[in-house]
C-alpha cells in the first residue's frame, strides 16, 4: 500500500479520535500533519514553516493517544505557551510546568510535564521514573551539537520512550550536519553513523588540523531521503499551504512572571508596572528574535517604551529604527532600508511613530513587545505588512506577561474591540481578533 492510500485510511481513524470540535478548528494541512505523526508512530521530524501551528499538530496526536504519558521539552519561553495550547486544544490534559534544578515530587495523575532544555540534566532521573511514553522536543534545532551537555542528557531521555516527535521551522541553521544529531535520534537505522553521513552529505575538508564538515554534498539525495525514503520528516511553506490560512494570524507568547492581583493606582503606578513586565520579558524577546533569524526572513518588531527600541538596537546593530526622534525624510530612509536591502531583515519601529503611514511589505511576520491601549493601533501596525504588495500570509506575535498588567490590558482592549465591531461593522468580532483568545 503506497503513502497516499495509507494516509486515507488512517483519515477516519484520525477524525474520530480527534472528535468534532478538534477536527473542524484544525486546517486541513494540520490534518494531514496530523496523520502523518500516526502514521509514523509518533517517532518524526514536522519541520514546517514557523507559524503553521505545528504545536497543535501535536496535540492532535497526543488527544488520540490519551494513554500515553508526554514531556514537552522546549525553550524556557515556550512553557506557558505550550501550557495554554493545552488548556485550549487539549483541556482534558493539565500539564505539570517543571522549574528550577531542585527535582520535586510528580503526581501520579500527571500525564503531561513541560521542561525547558536548561533544567532537564537536574531532573533526568525524576522524568525517567516517570517514564513518558513519548518526548518532544519543541525548536530542535537546538540539539545540533552532539557534545553539549544539553543533547547528551536529552539522548538519555528518548531512550526511555518510545516516541519522539522533533519540531523546528529551521533543521538546518548553516550546514546538513547539524542535521545529523536530531535525525540519528528519530531513525538509528538510516542514520547509523556520523562519518557515513559527513562523507555523503556534508563534503568533509581535511584542513591540517583536523575535518571541516561545514559543507554540503548531494542534497537532493538528502531530501528524498527525509521525505520519501524514510519519510521521516514532513515540511510545508507558507506558500504550500497559502489557501489555507486567514489573512492575518494572530498569536500570543505568554511570559512567566509575578503573580500580582493589584491593580494600579494611578498613571505612575501603572507605567511602573509596564517598565517591570517589559524587564521580565526582554531575555525571553531576545532569544525569541535569535531563533527568528535563523529563518532567513525579515521581522517587523513594535515596542512602546524608548529603552525597549534601545535595548534590541543594540543587540542588533545595523536594523532598521522609526522612532519619534526621527524626522519624516530620516524615517523614510529606515523604510526604504528595510524594504530594499536584502541585509536588512530586522525593523524597530515604536508603536505610534512606525505604526502608521508606513509599508513594511518586505516582511511578513511581526512581534510586538508591547502592546498600546487601542486597538486601532494594533491593527494599524499589522496593517503596515498586511497591504497591497504583500505576496504572504502575515502573522503578528504578541508577547505578553502572564498574570500582569499586561493580561488586564488584554482585557481592556478586547472589550473595546467588541464594541467597535459592533457599532462599525454591524457585526461580533471574531475570536482571532481577540486578545484573550489567541493561540501560540
């Protein structure tokens, strides 16, 4: 039976495992991702484009295996993403957050833990008492090295389940022998051996000192391997599945923080608590914005206080920045940079200074570090990418402080965009326009 007849087979089992609900809210792609996990047995490589929700293909696959137990291994500023996806997609399962290096008890009912890489080393032996069933591992790319001590212990882990699901939008950041660490994981029978895969793939160079492995060789071969062959990896574009998806998506990264209730009392003490969330969140942004990079896309990032567009002008020197120091022709020059040079793949814009009166086609993914008061300012800002002359699909990013000021300003603007429907289009917004309501 060839791939294609299996995976119509398994379409009926996959729809009623994933009930209803689940199956009408997923796009047809996500269904097919899916299978393809089923069909796989839960042990390959979804490296589709960032964006297309590979987060709950996942969870589609774990809500038809409700016996198995899973540790969700990401980067710390995935934990409360991945968390809520749970809450919204899959809330019959309530995920332990693992923290700290001081292991604790798990409960027996747990049957979800969620771990960032940093923290796996200290609780290795906990999870393996544990024993999940299947491990994943959320941006994988970050295993390439096989002599870090991150990738050691995690090679300790899968070998106690029986699956693996590997995510990452970029499997290879510079050469296929990053590649090669992640692939041996999913399939030691076709990927048995480092030096066979450098000598035909990675076009080894003795340099006199010892091999280079940084080049590429037979790359065609290398991909109908992954994807035909072993079928290991499953990878969609934006473009392959453009039909599919809305005009603007719309997703939130939520920040782990304080809890705090209180509520300001005043415009000193709420622009207290906005500086606060905005120093909590600034680690997270800029490891969110690296990994970003290694796409080879351009990214529109909106912020609202100046230290902010400091603070990322720094780390990236030689972006682009629309800011209210700039003057009208200034600010066209940055527009134009950022539009026109292909080096130039990262726009700073402040919120009420870029987030009118601009076009900034040239990407099509925006991050707002912080987020204004109206809800016109957003859709203005988004609206900046989502114009004529934009060949793609935009998705904006929002990164908020969970617990915060920040959730309460959710709220806030939420109310005023229900209301603004209401009263100019006649009409109840839709719940991707809503704040409260956006999926990672």
């Amino acid at each position: 039976m060839n791939s294609s007849k299996k995976m119509k087979t398994l379409k009926p089992y996959v729809k009623k495992g994933l009930g209803s609900s689940m199956w009408k809210r997923l796009k047809p792609y996500q269904r097919k991702g899916v299978g393809f996990l089923e069909k796989k047995s839960g042990r390959a490589l979804l490296a589709d484009e960032p964006g297309l929700g590979k987060t709950i293909q996942v969870l589609g696959y774990l809500r038809l295996h409700p016996e198995k137990k899973a540790l969700i291994v990401v980067p710390a500023t995935l934990k409360w993403n991945w968390f809520g996806e749970f809450a919204d997609w899959t809330p019959e399962r309530v995920p332990l957050i693992l923290n700290g290096t001081k292991p604790y008890c798990i409960p027996e009912d747990t049957s979800v833990l969620i771990a960032n890489y940093e923290i796996l080393q200290f609780w290795i032996n906990t999870i393996r008492a544990w024993g999940p069933d299947v491990v994943v591992a959320d941006e994988a790319h970050y295993l390439k090295n096989g002599k870090s001590k991150r990738t050691k212990v995690f090679q300790q882990i899968i070998k106690i389940a029986g699956s693996f699901i590997a995510l990452t939008g970029t499997p290879i950041v510079n050469a296929p022998i990053e590649f090669y660490r992640v692939l041996h994981m999913l399939d030691p029978i076709a990927f048995p051996d480092f030096w066979a895969f450098a000598q035909r793939y990675c076009k080894p160079r003795y340099n006199g000192f010892g091999w280079n492995f940084k080049g590429s060789s037979n790359e065609e071969e290398l991909y109908n391997l992954l994807t035909k062959k072993t079928g290991v990896m499953l990878r969609r574009r934006k473009e392959d599945v453009l039909p599919e998806l809305d005009p603007v998506t719309r997703k939130l990264i939520l920040i782990e923080g304080p809890v705090t209730n209180s509520k300001p009392k005043d415009m000193a003490e709420l622009e207290l608590a906005r500086q606060e969330c905005l120093k909590i969140k600034m680690p997270y942004v800029f490891e969110w914005i690296d990994n970003f990079k290694l796409s080879g896309a351009k990214l529109v990032v909106f912020a609202h206080h100046r230290s902010a567009i400091s603070e990322l002008s720094k780390r990236y020197p030689g972006c682009a920045i629309i800011d209210g120091s700039l003057t009208g022709e200034k600010r066209e020059e940055q527009k134009k940079k950022f539009q026109q040079d292909p080096n130039c793949w990262l726009l700073l814009g402040n919120i009420r200074a870029a987030g009118v009166g601009h076009t900034f086609t040239a990407g099509h993914t925006v991050l707002f570090v912080e987020i204004p008061w109206t809800p016109a300012e957003i859709k203005q800002a988004i609206d900046r990418l989502n114009r004529i002359g934009q060949t793609e699909k935009v998705i904006a990013f929002f990164v908020l402080v969970a617990n915060s000021i920040e959730t309460r300003m959710m709220s806030a603007i939420d109310k005023k965009t229900t209301i603004i429907s209401r009263v100019v289009n006649g009409e109840e917004v839709s719940e991707e326009e809503l704040l409260t309501k956006l999926e990672d």
